[in-house]
C-alpha cells in the first residue's frame, strides 16, 4: 500500500514539473513542447494549448523558430482513410473563454527544414504573434519521441553453415 502511495505522489510531481505555461494579454499558452528527432528527419513538430481568459476572440498568425528555416500551423485530417497534413491559411483563432489545443494527430506547428536534430532533454524558443495580444516567445521542451514509435528490428543475417 505505501508503494502505491509514493507511486501516485511521484506521478503527480512529475506532472507538476513538466508542465509550463507562458502568458500574454489575455492567453495562457500550456505546456509547448516537441518531440525528438534523428539526424535524418529534417521536419519536426511543435505542440501547446492556448487558452483565451478574454473577453475578445484573438487569432494565433504566424509563428517562428531559430531551430527551422520555416514554421507552418498545420492540420492533420483523414481522407478516404490516407493521413492527410495541410498548411492552415489565415491563421487560428482562439474564441474568448475556448482554447485551442495543437497536439499529435491534429492541430500542429510544423518546423520545416530543421538546423539540427531535436535532442531529448533540450528546450528552443517558438516566437508566437497574436492579431490582439501581441508577439511572445515560449521555450519548447523536446521530448522523448522515438520511444513511442515502433522501429523494425533488423532481419538477423543468415550465417553460412560448413
């Protein structure tokens, strides 16, 4: 019983130390962060949540990062059963008291044309303009994203028998 107690304790910690959010004007920005990569992926993928506490819808315009030579809101959709990714024109609005949550599947912030991989553990800054609340920057956490992605194992080569 007491391992399951400090087990649940330990969970709810980690939670409270991965979370960060960010502020400006009326919009709280939650939890920005992305998942690792390799050497020979060059596009990465950004995710937050932005709540609106306003009284006033805003709208998220564009967005940019040192890490990519380009940063696209996009959206993920599904047709005749083939993922489909599109750029997101005009950018996203955020209504007064709704948020706008950007996660795996979804919504996202694409990093196009990365400098460098995303290493696990390492944080980058994501430059947010808002049409009412202004410009912000967020640090993004990189994550470990390859754990969840089930690799192929190499076929074991066949030795020659004498």
């Amino acid at each position: 019983m007491k391992r399951l107690v400090c087990a649940a304790i330990l969970a709810v910690v980690s939670q409270w130390a991965c979370a960060h959010s960010f502020t400006v004007g009326a919009l709280n920005i939650d939890h920005p962060w992305a998942r690792s990569t390799v050497a020979q992926i060059s596009n990465g993928a950004a995710y937050l949540t932005v709540v609106n506490h306003g009284q006033n819808a805003d709208r998220l315009l564009s967005i940019e990062s040192p890490v990519a030579n380009k940063v696209q809101i996009h959206i993920s959709s599904m047709d005749n059963g083939v993922m489909r990714m599109r750029p997101v024109e005009g950018g996203v609005k955020i209504e007064a008291g709704a948020s706008v949550k950007f996660a795996p599947g979804g919504m996202h912030i694409m990093l196009i044309d990365l400098k460098q991989p995303l290493r696990v553990g390492t944080e980058f800054p994501l430059t947010l303009h808002f049409e009412h609340a202004g410009i912000t920057t967020v640090r993004v956490r990189i994550e470990d994203g390859m754990a969840d992605m089930k690799m192929p194992m190499p076929m074991p080569m066949s030795m020659p028998m004498n």
